[in-house]
C-alpha cells in the first residue's frame, strides 16, 4: 500500500538510510533530493534514490522499505516544489528537538542539497546573479561550527530564518530551471 500522503518521520527516515552507503541524515538526503528535482532532471528521482542505495540489497527487506520511503519523500516533495504556492519546507528534525540537533538537520540539508546540484551537474555559471549568492550562502552554511551552540532565544530565531532562506533559495533554484535563460535576461 502506497501512503503518500503521510507524513514522513524524520527519525524513521533517518533509520531507514542505514542500508545506504553514505549514511546520510534525512536531512541530507532531502536535501540531495531537492536540489536534483530543482535542477529539473527528469530522472531524479530515480537517480536520488539509485545514489542513495547504490550497493544496497534489493532483495533484503530493509532496503525495499527504505525505497519504498524514498519513493514517498519523493513524490510528496515533487508536489510541494511544483506547487505554486508556498508549500516546500526542508525535511528536518521536530520542532521538539534540541536546537543543536536541529540545526545540524539544517546544516546537512544545505550540505545535500550542494551535493545534489553537483550530481545534477548544474551548471551554476549560467544562473542569476542572485542564485550564485545565494549558493555562496548555503556552502558558508555548511562551514558553521555547531558544536558548542546555546540553546537561546536569539539562536532559536537564527535558526528559523536560516530554515527560511535555504527554502528560498531551493524555490530560487527551482524557478530559474522553470524559466527560460531568455526570459531571465
């Protein structure tokens, strides 16, 4: 039975990419997601799933049930990033979880979705100048030192619009594969 319309568990998820060879996070592995379905390759769906479970068992029962969630996060983000509405969040840890936790979530989105645009092979050179800033901005994402990061009110806010960003910069990527090079200007 295909349940697409559930909610994806971060942890589950997460439990699940253990058959995986990079061990990604869910957070990771969104983000990978993301940046090849933005990038707007037909495949990428296929491609994201044949890189996460590259030398994975097909036949053991772990890994058909990774794919299976693989194939729902896929088709859920597929609809959200169509959307023309304001819909695509980052697949990332519950709002209950301690802030370093999550900002280590956001931390391996940005990093995936880096890392997706590079298996893409995008190429970043014919892109906006406000895109290639904004990819300037995730990989400075991915050098923040997270360790000994206080849990605090102002820290809580960075995180939110941290999260707000790396969203709009997945739309920015995603509207731009949308549009025509001609079009832009």
């Amino acid at each position: 039975m295909h349940q697409s319309s559930r909610a994806i568990d971060y942890q589950e998820l997460n439990g699940r990419l253990g058959v995986s060879e990079l061990s990604p996070s869910a957070a990771e592995a969104h983000g990978i997601l993301c940046a090849m379905m933005c990038a707007g390759g037909p495949e990428a769906e296929e491609l994201w799933i044949a890189e996460l479970l590259a030398g994975a068992d097909d036949a053991d029962l772990l890994t058909r049930e990774c794919r299976r969630s693989l194939q729902d996060l896929a088709e859920r983000t597929r609809g959200e990033i169509a959307s023309t509405q304001i819909g695509f969040t980052p697949l990332l840890p519950d709002e209950s979880a301690p802030l370093v936790e999550r900002a280590v979530g956001l931390y391996d989105w940005s990093r995936g979705f880096l890392y997706g645009l590079g298996l893409s092979g995008m190429d970043a050179s014919r892109l906006s100048e406000e895109t290639r800033e904004a990819f300037d901005d995730l990989a400075s994402l991915t050098r923040l030192e997270l360790g000994d990061l206080e849990d605090s009110e102002d820290n809580e806010r960075a995180l939110m619009e941290l999260a707000e960003f790396v969203r709009v910069a997945a739309a920015l990527v995603y509207e731009e594969q949308e549009t025509p090079q001609e079009q832009r200007g």
